[in-house]
C-alpha cells in the first residue's frame, strides 16, 4: 500500500523550507501530516492448499502513519530538520517507524542521520500501478503465502529497512542525483553496541543513481542501485543485490518497469533453507485522464530457496487497477489480481494460488 516513504520525508522537508524559510536563529516546531488507507477486499485460496484453515473470504485491512516534521535555517544556510514518523494502526501498537535528523545543503545535498529509511531503496523505479500495488508484497495479505521456508519477498529490491543509519542524497544536476547508506546493524536498533554474534542481519550498505528528464514530450525516469547486507551468526551468507528500473511517460500513458538480481552465499552449504539467490522483474502500463487513472502490471521471481532441494521457489502476480481522485489529497482505488506461489516440492500446504479484489480510500493529511 504505502512502499518506504524515505523521499516523501525527504521532499517534504524541502518543500517546507522552500515555502516558508524560517528566520535566522528560530526554534525548530513541529507539524503534522500522514496519511490513511482504508481497504476492504475478497480474496479466494487454492482449496487444495487451504485444506482444513479456515481462511475467511472478506477483510478489512488499514494502513495509517502521522508524520511530526519541522525545519529551521541556520544563518550559516544549512536547513536542519527533524523528521518522526508514527505507525497509527491498532495492530502496530502505536509503534515508531522513523525518526532522524536531516541536514541541508542547495549545493552539497542531504545527509540523514537516525532511524530513516533506505536511500537507495528510495529512488527506485518500478512498474507502475494505481492500487494497492503489485511490487510491494500487499498481494501477499490477501493471497496467502505459505508458510515453513516459502520465502516472503516480493520485490525487485531489497529495502535495507528503518534500522540506525546514514542516508546521504546528493544535489540534481542535469537530471542526475546520486545516494549512499550505510546501516551499522539492521537487527539492533537500541543503544547497544552491535553484536554480530547474536544473529539477524548484520552491517548493510548501498549506493544508487536516479536519472530523469523530459525529451521531445517524453519523459524518462530511471534508476541503479546496490545493495549488501551482511547476515550474522552464519546463518547465511552475504546478500548482494543489483537494481535497476524505468519508465517512460507520454499523454497520460507510463510504462515501464524493474529489473533485481539477488546473489546470496551459502555459509551452511548443502543444508540452507531460505536462500534469496535468484531474480525478480516487473512490467506495467498505466494511463491517466483528469481525475481517472487506470494500470495493468505483472510481477514474476525465482529464487534458490531450500539448496538441498532441486528447483526454485517461484512467485508471480498480475493486477488491474483503477484509481479516481475526489479532490487534494483524496483518491478512491481498486485492485483485482490474481497470484500463484510455487514451491520446490510439490506438498500441497507449500503450494498456493488464488485471485483478490480490493478496493478502499486513500488520503494524505
């Protein structure tokens, strides 16, 4: 529904500053935004998967942040922001998503330093899609996944996460900005000094390149990126991932799409279960008239899986949706799509497929 909202923060940050610069010396205040997303959908499983669960038809899902977000500009001319932002579902617990601070240079560029999302996971380019989206594992809460070692992935990019780290973002020039992150330790975000011993994931980092600009009425937006994160305990090996994506607008149509390739070490040889080695990809079009949007898109991946087992676990999805805009900040959207998760082996409870339709409202406050 909502994929990482690093650049949101990021922009908005900006935005502000360049609205209302504040004066010299002026005490950073806070204000408020989110969003909301209210979603009620069927959704049909494979009665050969579903055996004895007793999975219900019809859901009603949520997806809901406040941002708290506040910037000054020094005499110096750096713009120094904060940015926390608050998971407000009931089912989070009122949990803490992000929270940092950005610093601010018209010539230097960006630097953040916290709990804020990944930068280069960021200014990726995917298909597009009007709904709840294809590429940001939301068909997975309707159309169940199974579970055991089934791995739960369904994108062209791994996000790093919201651990402890430091994004830095570069200025635009000619189309072209540059990111870097670097993540100490994605599984211990307290004031602990990082144990690697302990398990989870370890030291990440990435780098990445977003381009974009108009060309005879045809605009281009494309990215690179890549990423390590280094698992602990030798639970698994190192996980290296290369992206890369497009699109291309033209009177209302976009198309385009993403490309990841995934290279993961098998530290424990012939007895790994969850190997995320393989690739994923997806394609869209989409098309938009006044308030009146419409897409199409279809997402595939392979990955290793169980290494001692022949084969690769295999997902794919495609999905139609619309969306109709009601006014600022306002949109109404629906999806109906249909998805199949194969496993290595042929077990029942490790197969399943089915198809959803989903529609709610959207809303950004």
């Amino acid at each position: 529904m909502k994929k990482t909202l690093f650049i949101t923060s990021a922009l908005v940050g900006a935005g502000m500053l360049a609205a209302a610069p504040a004066a010299a010396a002026e005490k950073i205040k806070l204000g408020l935004g989110g969003f909301m997303e209210q979603w009620a959908g069927f959704a049909d499983q494979d009665d050969t998967w579903a055996g004895t669960r007793d999975y219900g038809s019809f859901d009603i899902k949520s997806d809901t942040e406040v941002f708290f977000t506040g910037s000054t500009k020094l005499d110096n001319g750096l713009t120094i922001s904060a940015t926390v932002e608050l998971e407000a579902d009931r089912s989070s617990g009122g949990t803490i998503d992000d929270s940092f601070i950005e610093i601010s240079s018209g010539t230097l560029g960006t630097l953040q330093l916290g709990a804020a999302g990944d930068a280069v996971n960021g200014i990726a380019v995917y298909a597009p899609d009007v709904g709840i989206g294809n590429t940001d594992g939301d068909v997975g809460t309707w159309i169940v996944k199974p579970t055991a070692n089934f791995i739960d992935n369904s994108v062209t990019f791994t996000d790093l996460g919201n651990g402890n780290k430091v994004n830095y973002i570069s200025p635009t020039f000619g189309g072209l900005s540059v990111v870097a992150t670097f993540m100490p330790d994605g599984s211990n975000n307290d004031q602990n000094q990082p144990n690697y011993a302990t398990g989870g994931v370890g030291m990440a980092y990435g780098v990445g390149a977003a381009y974009s600009r108009q060309i005879e009425g045809v605009g281009l937006s494309m990215d690179v990126g890549y990423s390590v994160t280094e698992n602990a305990a030798a639970l698994l090996g190192e996980l290296e991932v290369y992206h890369a994506g497009i699109n291309l607008t033209y009177a209302g149509f976009t198309f385009g799409g993403s490309y990841g390739n995934f290279q993961q070490e098998d530290d424990l040889g012939f007895n790994s279960t969850a190997l995320q080695d393989g690739y994923a990809f997806d394609v869209g079009l989409a098309y938009a008239t006044g308030p009146y949007s419409l897409s199409l898109s279809y997402f595939g991946q392979e990955l290793e899986g169980n290494s001692a087992t022949a084969g690769e676990e295999k997902t794919s999805s495609v999905m139609l949706s619309g969306a109709y805009n009601m006014g600022p900040g306002v949109d109404i959207k629906g999806s109906v799509f249909r998805a199949e998760y194969e496993d290595e082996v042929t077990t029942a409870t490790q197969n399943n497929e089915g198809w959803g339709a989903v529609a709610g409202m959207a809303i950004e406050f």
